[in-house]
C-alpha cells in the first residue's frame, strides 16, 4: 500500500472518472421526498418518514417510477473534491486539481441561501425519526463540515486564502446559527438550526473543523471551541471505548455504528493532529480506536454494521473506516485499511466503474448512490492511494 498502489489508484480513478461523466449528479438513499408525487405528503412527520423509508429500503429501485431526479448533492460534491485532492497530491496531475477547484467553485455557487454565512444542507427535504424535519438544502452541521474541510484541504495544498475564508465562515456559521443545549454542564451542538437533537458525532465533526481552521489562522478563540467540544465529546465515551449516537443515548435506536464510531475518531485524530492538545483526548482516541477495531469489523474486512449486528455490510461504513485507519496512518491501521478496501471491491464493486450500496441480511442493494456509496469510496479509494510509505 503506497503511493504507487496500481489497483487501488487504478479503481479510483476508474470510480471518480464514473462519477465525472455523470456531472457527479445520482440518487440518494433518503432521497425519496424528492418525488413530485410526494406533494401530498409534506404537511406530516409520519407521512415524510414512511414515504422516505419506504423508498430507502424498498428492494426494488422505486425512484425511476416516481420520478425522483438524479441531483448534485453538496456533501458528495465536497467528498469529490476531497478525493480529488488526494489524487492530485500522490501523482501531481493538474486534471485532479482543475476537477477539485470545479467542484469547490459549485460548492461556492450553490451554499444554502437561508444564511448569509457559508452553509450547506442535503439536496433532499430529510425527517429524521420525529427529532426534526429539514426542507431541502437546509443546512446542517455535518454536510457544512465536510464542504469546509474541502476548502480547508484546498488551502493547505495551493495557499489560496479565498479558500480559507470560505472555511472561516463556515465555522462562524456553526457558531452563530447552530443551536446549543445545555447538557451536563457542556454547551453542545444541536443537528441544524432549529432543533434540540444533540448527536455526539456532530460536535466531534465541529470541534475537527474549528480545530483545522484554528490550525491555519491561529485563532485562539476557535481551538478554545474545539477543546470545549472534544471535552464534551470524552466525557461522552463509555468504559469500553465506544460512544453511542446520541446525547441522552436513549433518543436514538442507533448504538455503537461503524461510521459514526469513524466520524468521532478520525475527528479526534485531525484535533490532535491540528494542536489541539485538551487533557485526556489522545487516551480517549486510543480507546476510542481500540474499540472500533476489535468490535465493529469482521475478521475478512467486512465493516459490521453495529457492534453487535454484522449486517447489512455498508459501503458508506467500509469507506468511513478507510478514512479513519488512513488518518491514524499506523502499519496495523494500514493493515486493517487495505482489508477494508479489498473487501469493498470484491463485495461492493461493479466493473462499470461504481459501487453498490450494501451487502443485506436477506436483499442486496446494488443501485449507484452519488453520495452513499460512489462519493465515499472513491475519498477512500483516493486517500489509500494516496499514503506515504516512508511514513
């Protein structure tokens, strides 16, 4: 596993060539509000959240039938240019940084217009169980996370301080807009403006941001925000090493997950790694990881899907765990990255060029998803491809 890697370079720049010829435009799993004949349907929670299941897990393909479009969705927009990034980094090819910067400029173009900071949301109207309803492009703490760290990737690579900007209003964004719950002493992040869900995830992918940033521009204030948040975040943790998905625990059906598990970790690696330096949160990714490794993988590389529940096997949970074990970049982390990745491409990958979505206890899901699948495994693809071997 090098930077000279022929197979996984060669199948991600095969997935990334797939998604280019399609304009990066596909479908979602939880894209089914956006159907025309789902009109009906908007004044409910209960209507929203079995129309956007019944399509989500449906096993057949309901979309074409329902005319739901293939759109850009910002948050694989912002996985694309990440990808490409890397790409460029490990091979100095000018067409991955002209396709990066494409992708960054429609990030740019089309930031949610609900604020006047930079802020992004899903392409889709989203109700999460009976916590919040989202219309679509309303923006939220994750997808306004990873389109910053985007931009902030970008910064680092060519010194374009537009890009910078960019993540600096993004962070302002988060800090001014995003609703805050008083919680065991700790002001914490709700999921987007206007609700009280506090998911732990979502503060650990706040604090990577402000962290990065306060990395580039020596802000005081934001890394002070990101100790804050990382503090929050241990004191979230279990004995075990394993965090669940939300804050009280007992509002979510989701308990330890694979990909939310990598989110909180590779979170604490780029604090760490940007300086961040808040008592106890090295011990706490050591055990964090620990976890994550013995509990949440199958011995031949298969991401679990829950720590006691093997399937269904997800492409969005495979590629989220190459980005984590990357991102340590450890040999055992690189071990268990190359599993992962040669797992996917065995089970997950279509000679087409795209991959499926999951491998399911009784039905599989093979349909092309832009962001779900194609989006995140051509980033995992890319930053695999992309690592050091000196290092």
């Amino acid at each position: 596993m090098n930077r000279t890697d022929p197979d996984v370079a060669a199948v991600a720049d095969r997935a990334l060539d797939w998604a280019h010829d399609r304009d990066y435009a596909g479908w979602d799993p939880y894209d089914g509000l956006n159907s025309p004949h789902s009109d009906t349907l908007v004044d409910n929670w209960f209507t929203r959240l079995v129309w956007t299941h019944t399509v989500n897990l449906s096993p057949v393909n309901l979309r074409p039938a329902l005319s739901v479009p293939k759109e850009r969705n910002p948050k694989g927009m912002a996985l694309f240019a990440l990808a490409n990034l890397h790409r460029y980094e490990a091979t100095d090819d000018g067409t991955y940084l002209d396709r990066a910067e494409w992708l960054l400029d429609w990030l740019a173009e089309y930031q949610s217009t609900r604020f006047d900071r930079p802020c992004w949301g899903y392409n889709f109207p989203w109700q999460n169980a009976r916590k919040f309803h989202l219309p679509a492009y309303w923006p939220s703490v994750v997808v306004t996370v990873f389109a910053a760290q985007a931009f902030v990737r970008h910064h680092r690579i060519t010194g374009d301080e537009r890009s910078l900007t960019v993540a600096e209003g993004a962070c302002e964004f988060i800090r001014t807009e995003i609703n805050t719950v008083e919680i065991d002493g700790f002001d914490a992040y709700t999921y987007s403006t206007d609700d009280e869900f506090v998911v732990i995830n979502v503060n650990a992918l706040a604090a990577r941001l402000f962290a990065m940033v306060a990395a580039e521009n020596g802000s005081e204030e934001l890394m002070a925000r990101a100790d804050a948040l990382v503090t929050f975040v241990e004191s979230a943790q279990e004995d075990s090493g394993a965090w669940h998905y939300s804050m009280p625990a007992a509002d979510s059906h989701i308990s330890h997950d694979n990909f939310h598990t990598g989110f909180v970790l590779e979170s604490l690696r780029h604090y760490l790694d940007s300086g961040g330096d808040v008592a106890g949160a090295e011990a706490s990714y050591e055990r964090g990881l620990e976890f994550y490794r013995e509990h949440l993988f199958e011995p031949d590389g298969a991401p679990k899907f829950e720590h006691e529940t093997s399937k269904p096997y997800d492409a969005h949970a495979a590629a989220q765990s190459v980005v984590t074990f990357v991102t340590d970049g450890r040999p055992e982390s690189r071990e268990t990255a190359r599993s992962v990745i040669e797992w996917s491409i065995e089970n997950l990958y279509d000679e087409d060029g795209y991959f499926y979505r999951r491998r399911g206890r009784l039905l599989d899901d093979e349909t092309p998803y832009i962001r779900w699948s194609q989006a995140w495994m051509c980033l995992a693809l890319a930053a695999t491809a992309n690592l050091d071997p000196e290092s």
